[in-house]
C-alpha cells in the first residue's frame, strides 16, 4: 500500500493523464440506457477505489464499474453535492476528503488538519456553501464537527460532539425548526495509537444528538437503557404522517449470546429513542440503513442477511444475502450490496426483486443512488 507521499506524488502524476476511469463508450450506453447508477467505494486486488457502478436494465444480469478514481485508503460515507460532484470520506481514522466529478476525474483533494481524523460520514447544506464532517480530536478523542467551506473545503469552525466516536449526521426532520443536525456518537473507546482497535468497553457513552446547525449548540441528547448498544447509522422514514429516524446497532457485549441477539435498530421520533426487539438472531450487527415506502431495512453482513421492519418497528422477515452491506434507496426499491451479488428490493418476496452480480471486487459500507 502506497504511504501519503507516494500516493500524492502517483496522482500529481496521473493527473495530467486521461481520466482514472473505466468508462464504457457512448456508443454502448445509447444502446442500452442505464437507469441505476450507484455511487460507491470498494476494495480491487490491493488496493482501494470510488466509482460508480450501473445496471444498463432491470433485465441486466449484472453490474458494471462506469468510472473509478484510486484512493490511499478505505472510503467510508459518500455525498452528492447539488452541481453533481461526489465526495467520499476516508474511513475513521481517516485523514482524506475527496472531491470528484462522477466520471473518475479528481476535483480536489483535501487533507485533515493536524491532530484530527475523519470520522467517515460528511452532510451538505441547503445551499450548498457549507460542509459538516464529523471527526475526532486525536489527543482526546473527542467527538467533533468539522464545519467547512464546501468550495474549498477549509474548515471555518469545529464544535463538539458530546460524545466519542462520532458517526454519521442528517438534517433533523422530526423538529418543525430547520436548521437543526442530528449526530449518531458511537460511543466506543478508542485511542491514537491503536486506530480502531476498541478498549474499556464497559465506558462505552452511545448517544444521539441534536445540535444547532448556525453556533453548534447543542439542543437535545439520548441514550439507549443498555449502554454496550452503539448507534451509528442513520436513515429517515415516516409513520403516520410523521418523521421517525431509524438507526442501526453494533452490540460490544462481552456475552457472546447476548451480543448475537441484542437489536440492530432503533427508532428515535424527535422526542424519545427506543431500541427494537428482534425475533430472530441477527448477529448483533447492523451495518447500513435505508428507507423507503413506510419501511426500514438493515444490512446485517455478519448473519449474510437484510433485516426488514416497518416504520414502526414491527418486524416484516429477512432476507439472505452473503455480506449484505451497502443499503440505498433509488425509484421504487431499495439497493443492497451482498459479497457477489446486489438486490434491488420492491419487498420481501423474491418475486419482487431485481438480482444482478456483483464486478470481481469487495464493495464497502456504503453507495448512494445517483439516477
């Protein structure tokens, strides 16, 4: 793997060069119209990639790579801003922030400040001037949010999380006010030294936050009763007319059975937050979360499985997937990325799906629908 000053110098190089992308010609694309394009990032032979993946059709068997732009490491969140450029997020502890344009030609790179890391996930305003990071301080390890000029991506101001581990954020919608964020705080220990490695796990401070998106006050926090539950990933749905903000679990119990059962959702509706009951084993792990038509889904990777409820949390079944993982919504169904094959989901019932395989690399965590 390539250190930062190779990698750096690799794409000063590369720049000048034709894009970093493996494009299929026009001439193709007008023969077949694709109607799915999926933003995202994945792992190829040894190194790592964003792109964009289509489905030329609903009755194509599979998907393939439209562009693709090399990064130093894992990517983790990705945003589409309102011009049509993607940004991707380095996974925590990361310490890039890449802007490009969709068809794997770099815009910008930008490198974290010092003594800070991305925390992978970043949101965008209405208007498009402003960007919100979240992020670490590598000393304390306090969770933060890095407030940033979307046009050059600078950092204007940073506010704390009032938490560690800080996962990804959203637009409050259960609150009639706008300008409000809400902020997952994964809550588990970790240190500089070791990234990612988890310790003191009986510390663990989990929590849901809503602050003010202009002074990043904060406005509002919730727990969950059982503290080893840490809340990272965020979706809205609606039930009954009104806002409900799904949030997928990792359970850090050291009790194997209790890990393997505990929940992967809950459900927080502006005023209380509540962890849904599971009535089949779902590994404790709860990767991504989408929504879409009065319902949620959770990709549950270690039980190879898409965990479906309602917007209320009653349970509707899974579904099977080897390493479900990256959830989106796009038109009428819900995409999920598996080890080898990729569901569009119009509901439970395998009549209802749209199957297509997966390109010969290892999709990450998330994509996103771009039309």
């Amino acid at each position: 793997m390539l250190n930062r000053r190779e990698f750096l110098a690799a794409v000063t190089a590369l720049l000048g060069a034709p894009a970093l992308a493996h494009a299929a010609s026009s001439d193709a694309l007008d023969k077949r119209a694709a109607v799915t394009r999926l933003a995202a990032s994945w792992q190829a032979g040894h190194g790592y990639q964003v792109g964009v993946l289509s489905l030329a059709s609903a009755e194509a068997d599979g998907l393939n790579i439209a562009a693709a732009v090399d990064v130093p490491t894992r990517a983790h969140g990705l945003l589409r801003e309102p011009g049509g450029t993607l940004l991707a997020v380095a996974r925590r502890p990361g310490d890039w922030l890449l802007r490009w344009n969709g068809e794997g030609q770099v815009v910008t790179w930008h490198w974290i400040e010092a003594r800070r890391a991305f925390a992978g996930h970043v949101l965008g305003s209405a208007d498009g001037r402003t960007l919100y990071t979240t992020e670490m301080d590598l000393d304390s390890g306090t969770g933060l949010i890095g407030v940033r000029d979307a046009a050059t991506l600078q950092k204007r101001a940073e506010w704390p999380t009032h938490g560690i581990d800080p996962h990804q954020l959203m637009w409050d919608r259960s609150s009639t006010e706008t300008g409000k964020l809400i902020v997952a705080n994964g809550g588990v220990p970790t240190q500089p030294e070791t990234g990612r490695v988890k310790r003191k796990l009986e510390r663990m401070d989990s929590s849901v936050v809503r602050l003010d998106a202009r002074t990043g006050e904060l406005l509002g926090q919730w727990r969950l009763d059982d503290r080893r539950l840490s809340l990272r990933h965020l979706a809205w749905g609606e039930a009954g007319g009104q806002p409900v903000l799904g949030i997928a679990l990792q359970a850090e119990h050291d009790d194997p059975g209790i890990k393997a059962s505990a929940p992967v959702l809950a459900l927080f509706d502006g005023r209380s937050l509540r962890p849904v009951p599971l009535p089949e084993v779902m590994a404790g792990y709860g990767g991504d979360i989408a929504a879409l038509d009065g319902r949620f889904a959770v990709s549950c990777p270690r039980a190879s499985s898409v965990a479906m409820f309602d917007a209320t949390g009653a349970w509707l079944g899974h579904l099977a997937l080897p390493e479900a993982g990256a959830l989106t919504s796009a038109a009428d169904r819900l995409w999920v990325a598996g080890r080898l094959q990729a569901l569009g989901l119009h509901g439970v019932n395998a009549a209802e799906q749209v199957r297509a395989t997966v390109p010969g690399l290892r999709l990450d965590n998330h994509w996103i629908a771009l039309g």
